[in-house]
C-alpha cells in the first residue's frame, strides 16, 4: 500500500477516514496506557516482595517451569539475553536465584530457583488475586481478555514477518 492509498478495513464500525488519527481511536495507545496502569499496580504490589515487574516475571517463570536455560527463560518472555541478563544478576545478587554454566554444553547457563526464591512464591500468590481485584473484573472476565490479546499478540506477530 502507498501512502495515498487509505488502508481498508472488514469493519461497517470503521471510524471515518479523518478520524483515524485520532489518539482515542488508537488500540496502540489504549494498550500502552492499560499497561502503564497496571506497572503501577504491580509496582505497588510488588514493592513487598522486593521485586520489579520484570523480576517478577523472571520469577513467575522459574516457579512454573523449574531449571532453565538462560535462553529458555528469554524465549517464556520474550526478551534477549541484553535485558534478561542485568535482571537475572539483581535476582542473584538477592539471593533468589543462581546461574550456573550448564555441564553438558559451557556455552549456555542454567538459571535456578534458591531455597529463598522457592520460598517467595507463597508470599507472592496475593500478587494476582490483588491485580484481579483492583481490575473489577471477573477471572472470566479477565481469562477471556488474555485470550483475545494472545490471539492479537500471534496476529502483530504474524503482521511482523510479512
């Protein structure tokens, strides 16, 4: 498509041509701003596990599916080693983690669980019952919601490699 070209939608709900700049008619911002909210949550409640979002996210990875590789744990996440890194040495230095190079292949590093970061998952299990609260939604409610945004997630993801 050029750039005189005006995109086509599937939609009869389409927003008229000049309203499609519109910031308020962009999904894009709506996303952005939905999760700046909830990094403003979780910020609060997380303060009392001594972990960031980011962290946490390491966190809920390892307590799900136990030792991992480096390159495992980034693929869960979506993230590359350059930011996985710097987030799994503060989990370290924490005393939550360890790092160890991997027996059978020196190049890639296994990321584990300590006794203290098993231990902080039983702190950590109001950390969703009190997102889910202050969303005023229902599980259900929020179930479907993950599920549409993963749809939309592999759709972007799908748009990307064309």
């Amino acid at each position: 498509m050029t750039a005189t070209q005006t995109p086509t939608t599937t939609s009869a709900q389409a927003p008229p041509d000049g309203d499609f700049l519109r910031l308020d008619n962009q999904i894009c911002f709506s996303l952005n701003a939905a999760s700046r909210a909830f990094g403003g949550v979780y910020r609060v409640l997380l303060k009392d596990l001594g972990l960031t979002y980011p962290q946490y996210l390491v966190m809920l990875v390892l307590w799900e599916q136990g030792e991992l590789p480096v390159k495992k744990v980034g693929e869960h996440l979506r993230l590359d080693s350059g930011t996985l890194s710097p987030l799994l040495k503060r989990l370290e230095v924490a005393g939550l983690v360890r790092r160890e190079r991997s027996a059978l292949d020196e190049r890639s590093v296994q990321v584990q669980l300590t006794e203290e970061g098993v231990a902080l998952r039983e702190r950590a299990l109001l950390v969703p019952r009190r997102i889910a609260a202050a969303t005023g939604a229902s599980f259900e409610e929020i179930r479907e919601l993950r599920e549409r945004l993963d749809r939309l997630t592999a759709a972007l993801d799908e748009a990307a490699l064309d």
